[in-house]
C-alpha cells in the first residue's frame, strides 16, 4: 500500500515516532543490502526481506530501551 498505508490494527502510542520508524526502517533496510521500493507497495518484495528488516528493527528498539533502562537505573 502506498503513501504509509498499512492494514495493519496497530497503532503508535506517540504518533509523533512515525517519521523516527520510518528512517529506522530506510537504515536498517541499508545495512541489509535490501532496496525499499519507492513507491512503498511492498507486494514484490521477498517475505523473507521485510522480514528480516522488521526483526533487525525490533532488535533495535529493544537495545535502545534496555540502553536507556541502564542509565536510568544507574543514575539512582
């Protein structure tokens, strides 16, 4: 689906973070070698690409908050 579109139910708790998760996406699309069409219909690409980029994704985002766990708690 194009233009973000997504028939997804899931929704953001902060909307702002879309254009945060949108170039997430783009670098670790890059990191992986895998081109996102432009046209950001998803349709031809491999599952096992989108795939990968979403796992790496929350990978990320999990390193992220334990980092800021870390600080948090050892701040105390």
């Amino acid at each position: 689906m194009a233009n973000n579109q997504s028939r997804s139910s899931n929704s953001l708790v902060v909307p702002q973070a879309l254009a945060a998760l949108d170039q997430l996406k783009y670098e670790v699309a890059q990191e992986l070698g895998i081109q996102i069409p432009q046209d950001g219909y998803y349709g031809y690409m491999a599952t096992r690409d989108t795939g990968a980029i979403g796992g790496h994704i929350t990978r990320r985002l999990v390193q992220i908050a334990e980092q800021q766990l870390a600080g948090n708690f050892s701040s105390r």
